[in-house]
C-alpha cells in the first residue's frame, strides 16, 4: 500500500490532475444531471448515466475510466496496448470530446422543444461535475503537453540567460 501512495505521489502534476479530474468525471455521471418540473409538479430527475441521453453519459464514463486507466499504468505496473497516438494527446482528444458532449447534453436539457408542459428546469450537481471534470482533464492534457516544452526551459535556463535569447527564439533553435 505505501508504494502505491509514494507511485501516485510521484506522478507529475499533469498526470495527478487527470487522475482527479477522471474520478470526478466518473463520479459525476451516477448524479442528477437535470430535473424538470410540470404544470401539476410533478417532476423527474435524470443522472448522467439515465434518461434520454444515457449515452452521452456512459461515453464520458468510458472517456474518464480510460484516461484514469493510461494515466496510471506507470503506478501498477501494467502495460497500455499501443495507441499509435501519444499519451498527451490521448488525454487532450477524450477530454475535448467529454466537454463537447457535455455541452451538447446542456443544450438538449435546456432546450425549450425538450420536455412536454415543463415549467421549471434545474441543472443538477453531476452536471457541474461533469463540466468541472472534462475541463480540468483538458487542463491536465495540455500541461502533459507542454512539460517538455518547460524541461527544456529549465534545463537550458542558464545559457539562454548568458546568452541573452529569449524563451521563443531558443525554442525555436531546439525545433530546427
């Protein structure tokens, strides 16, 4: 258990903050979403895994449980099947497609057309969640991108310093 606890603390932030953001995102999905209320109030309360759009739901689960999955196969020692596609990018395309269905959700829940003589709607908590989640997944992904980006800077501090060159122009002189 303690290595465990001392893999995940090793991890780098990026990695740490999608590995927060997939548990909050699978978390959000067996919440409310969205609650409606009628002319005779009665009412009906959907989660992010429920109601009309019960696959929007389960694909943001499924989104969340992979990018938890890849994120933390350094910690378990197990080995990710080859994606042909980096880690970085693996982690910025599932979140992006998580937030783009969470705001497609948003816009149907609250569409005027949605619902038959509803009066009142009210977002529910798992949709916050979800929202909060996927973004700070994007977050994570493009930190995971750029940490080279900042290694590089912080290796070669020095000399760009002696030598007067910006952060642009040596970035630029490492990618030529």
């Amino acid at each position: 258990m303690k290595n465990i606890k001392e893999s995940l603390l090793s991890l780098p932030l990026s990695r740490k903050i999608i590995v927060v953001s997939a548990l909050l995102t699978s978390i959000s999905v067996f919440l409310p979403w969205y609650k409606d209320f009628d002319f005779f109030k009665n009412g009906a309360s959907y989660l992010g895994i429920t109601g009309p759009l019960y696959l929007i739901g389960l694909l943001i689960l499924v989104s969340a449980v992979l990018s938890a999955l890849v994120s933390l196969a350094s910690v378990f020692k197990y080995k990710v099947p080859d994606l042909k596609v980096k880690d970085e990018h693996f982690f910025i395309g599932a979140s992006s497609i998580s937030l783009l269905l969470v705001l497609i959700a948003s816009s149907i829940y609250f569409h005027n057309k949605f619902g038959v003589n509803i009066l009142d709607k009210e977002v529910g908590i798992g949709l916050i969640m979800a929202f909060l989640g996927t973004s700070l997944a994007l977050v994570g992904g493009v930190m995971d991108l750029n940490k080279g980006r900042f290694q590089y800077i912080k290796k070669h501090a020095d000399q760009m310093a002696d030598l007067n060159i910006s952060v642009e122009e040596a970035i630029k002189n490492n990618n030529e």
